[in-house]
C-alpha cells in the first residue's frame, strides 16, 4: 500500500517548523506506524536527505516514548494503543497522514516530531515515591489489600507517562498523568505516608510547569493508551481538597 | 498553606471555586424560579412576595452584594483559567480531533457570556426598571391595604413585546445548557464523581436543567399567550365589580388613591 505523509519537520527547538509532503510507498499494510516512517527515512537517507526525527524505545507499547498526534489524534486513530502499535491496515490505501508533535508550551519540540517531557520528570520527582526501607522485600501478603483496591491502584499503575492525554487537552493540562501518578500511591497503604504532601507538590510541580487546567471534557481519557479513567482526576481533586483543608489546621512540629 | 493561595492560585482550587461559586449561583436561579412560578397563583401571592424581599432593606443588599461578588469570582476565574489555558499551548495542531467532550463542555464560554449579557439586561429590566417607561411598572395594593409594586403585572407587560420573550427564553436555555456541562463538572471539580454513580449523576443534572428551562419558559410561555392575564383593574383598563370577594377593595379607584397618597407622601 502507499500513503502521503505531511509532516512536521522542524530543525531545533529554536527554528520555525513547517510541515512537508512524502510519499511512502511500498508498504506492508502489517507494518506499524513506526515501521513504515523507518522505511520513509531509509528513503531519505539513500537520497542524502535529513531523515525524520521521531522518538521511541521498547516498540511493544509499554516504554511511553513513541508520541506523534496523527490525523489529529495521539498515537493515531486506534483506541487504547500507542504509535508503535498503531499498524498501516487502520489507513486506507492513498491516504494522506498528517503527522504532528504533541503540542503543549511544557513540551517544547526538540527536532520533528521529537518533545522534550522533561516536565513530566519534575512532577514525578515532587511526589511520585514512596518512602520504604531498603533491602530485600518484605512477605506478600504482610501488608493486607482488597482486590478492588489493588485492581483499581493496577489501572492507575498502567499510565506510561507518554503525554498523550496533554496532547489531546485542548488546554494542554496533565491532570490525567498526574492523577494516575499521585492516585495509584494514595490508593496503596505503601503510599499513606506522604498522601497529602505528595498531591500538594504534584499538583504544584504540574502548575509551575506551564501545563493548563481541567475542564472536565475527558479528552485526555478518550485518548489515553492505556485508556486510565477520568475517575483519578476527580480522586485526585478529593485527595487535593482534603489535603489542603487539613493542611489548615494540622498541628506543626516545631 | 494559605487558603487563599489554594482556592485562587492553584490549578485545583480555582476549579474547585468555580465549582462552589457555581452552586451558590445555581442555588439562587432555582430559588429564583421558585419565586417566579408563584404568578400562577393569586398576584397577592407574588406581589406580597416581592414587597417582603424589598422590605428586607440592608438585607436585601447583603444578598444582592454577596450574590455579585460570587459572580464576579466566578467570570473573573473563568477568564483566568481561559487565559492559563491559551497560554499552555502557543501553536495549536492542523487538524485536531474531538473524541468525546460534548458540545455543552465545548460552549461554556460562549453561553457564559451571553448569560452575562442577559442578567445586565434582566436587572436593568426589572430590578432598575429603566428600560421600559413608568407605564411597565405599575403598583396596586394587597388585600389588607398594602400599596405594594404590581410584579405580578410587571412581569406580563414585560413579555408582550415577543422580542424580548425570546431573549428571555434563549438566555434561560443557554444557562440550563450551561448547567449540563457546569453541574456535572463541579461534582468532578470537588472530587465527588465516580464511575460508580458519574451516568446516574448526569441523568439527574439533565433533568434538572430540562426541568429548570421548562419552568422559565412556562412563565414567558404563559405571559405571552395569555394563559396569566393582568389582574390590575388600572393597568387592564376594566374596573371590578364592586361586591367581588377575590379582589376586595382592590378596584381602580382603590389603587389609585394610594398612588396618590404614596406621591404625596414623597413630595
């Protein structure tokens, strides 16, 4: 099959981008979206070219490098899946892809289709721990946990930090990624002790980075990989109202 | 923390004020309505309604101020947030698509600020009284002699130019429109939504907006149609008979005494 790319292609983060037609040819309709641009840069390259930057790791859906909004959706037009599973056979033949980077003023476009989502280290550093001992783990089952718990905190856990829900924010807000950060540790006793300082520094983290705020339209969800529930922002809201009320009245050390 | 860094500097607490300004908004257009539907009754009822509110005095204007202060924390936060928003994405995509936010979601702002628009013009409509000349505000008395502004008859008069009716009736749909998105949101703003009980919750708010735009639109409706007739004998133009028990001594001449003495009094 044959499709025609139209891709943004920007040299650094410092120059103006624009977007650039290419035919790609020859494609196996079983080829991912990530396959079928390494045979358009192997194109490239033969003709002495700059190849098409885009960022990946693990290519099994698992890593949360690859990114790319394509026709208008991240990771493109599959339900729950990343670039790199996204396949040829969802296009049709003689389609034309329009292939963006996220956009979002935290993740500053590094080169093509490659943002930088450093901002996403810094949340996790304000509060994406827990505080254990060191060593060799404890018993299993020492620390008792419902099912519904533990199920709920595993849909949380499935976030791989892609930012595909800022992506698809039309306000470029994180809450989706932080939420499932922050919710899937306060849902865990492993995770009580830094409950309320971890959604305060979070969520502060998330604010200086520049990201925009919840309108409760749930895109992010809609275009979640891992399709993670908008039930974690609203836990998260909870968990950040109640934190900051205690935090009122709580008494201090000296 | 500072409290008031949390609820109008944070990212959550200026949802989550949006969210409470918003109920205590909400909270006064029902109980608005409330008071609105009582032109279904009586006129005394309404009117003597009318007359207790306007007697509250400094009351009164404790609500009136605290109601405009909830107001203006809650646009003055929506145009912070629009702003915020803007800002977190400086070149937008070539083709983005919606997934699914709905169009009540997409149009907050839009039917936000028409329904600013309306509230000008509703108070100056009929908290001011300046739109219209003295004719559209007239007074009558209750039934034990009180001389009391006629709402009952001011609010008719208002709807029969059809203009106006419809302003009416298309601000009361954009603000239940509003409130599909803005009552379902705020439950999700203070954490209270969950996939539990999140398709229970938007059935009531849609029925709640359905039900609140009906109750406006009933009264307009009815105005307009004349199913709620003015019962002010000076303003209809008809003088009572005098041994009618409903009306009492609310005739023509009644009323217009206490015109008098009321201008007398002033002057």
């Amino acid at each position: 099959m044959k499709v025609t790319l139209r891709v943004w292609r920007q040299k650094d983060g410092n120059s103006q981008g624009k977007f650039e037609e290419y035919a790609a040819e020859g494609l196996n309709p079983n080829m991912s979206f990530l396959e079928m641009l390494d045979v358009v840069n192997e194109d490239l390259i033969e003709k002495g070219e700059e190849p098409i930057a885009f960022a990946y790791d693990c290519r099994e859906g698992i890593c949360g490098t690859c990114s790319c909004m394509i026709n208008g959706k991240p990771h493109g037009p599959e339900n729950g899946a990343t670039t790199c599973q996204t396949y040829m056979r969802s296009f049709k033949d003689g389609d034309v892809i329009v292939v963006e980077p996220f956009r979002a003023k935290a993740f500053p476009v590094q080169k093509d289709l490659v943002t930088d989502r450093a901002a996403f280290d810094s949340i996790m550093q304000a509060g994406g721990y827990i505080t254990s001992r060191a060593g060799s783990c404890q018993d299993a089952n020492a620390i008792p946990i419902s099912k519904e718990i533990a199920d709920l905190a595993m849909d949380a856990a499935a976030c791989i930090g892609c930012g595909a829900c800022v992506a698809a924010c039309k306000n470029s807000s994180a809450m989706l990624f932080v939420s499932a950060k922050a919710g899937q540790l306060n849902l865990l006793p492993q995770g009580q002790p830094e409950k309320d300082s971890r959604v305060v520094n979070m969520v502060s983290a998330m604010d200086e980075a520049g990201f925009g705020n919840c309108t409760n339209q749930y895109e992010c969800s809609a275009a979640c990989p891992k399709l993670i529930s908008e039930e974690f922002i609203s836990k998260m809201n909870r968990d950040y109202l109640s934190a900051s009320v205690k935090g009122l009245f709580s008494a201090k050390a000296l | 923390m500072n409290i008031l860094h949390v609820l109008f500097k944070s990212s959550i607490g200026k949802k989550i004020t949006m969210a409470v300004t918003g109920f205590i908004l909400f909270g006064f257009v029902i109980g608005h309505l409330s008071g609105n539907l009582q032109i279904f009754a009586h006129p005394d009822k309404i009117n003597a309604y009318a007359h207790f509110l306007e007697a509250l005095g400094p009351g009164l204007w404790l609500i009136r101020l605290f109601l405009l202060a909830i107001l203006i924390i809650h646009v003055w936060l929506a145009a912070q947030l629009t702003l915020e928003n803007k800002a977190a994405r400086p070149q937008g995509y070539q083709n983005q698509i919606t997934l699914r936010a709905t169009l009540a979601s997409r149009y907050m702002r839009v039917t936000g600020v028409i329904v600013l628009v309306f509230i000008v013009y509703h108070l100056l409509h009929f908290t001011v009284r300046v739109t219209h000349g003295p004719e559209a505000y007239p007074n009558t008395v209750l039934i034990d002699g009180t001389p009391v502004r006629d709402v009952h008859s001011m609010i008719i008069l208002g709807f029969q130019n059809p203009l106006i009716s419809i302003f009416y009736i298309l601000a009361v749909g954009l603000l239940s429109w509003h409130l599909r998105h803005g009552l379902v949101s705020m439950f999700q703003s203070i954490g209270w939504q969950t996939r539990t009980w999140s398709k229970a919750l938007n059935k009531i708010v849609l029925a709640v907006c359905v039900l609140y735009f009906l109750g406006n639109a009933l009264i307009v409706g009815a105005a307009m149609s004349g199913q709620v007739r003015i019962q002010n004998p000076q303003v209809a133009g008809y003088v009572c008979r005098t041994d009618c028990e409903i009306c009492g001594l609310r005739n023509a001449a009644t009323i217009a005494e206490s015109d008098e003495a009321a201008s007398d009094n002033q002057s």
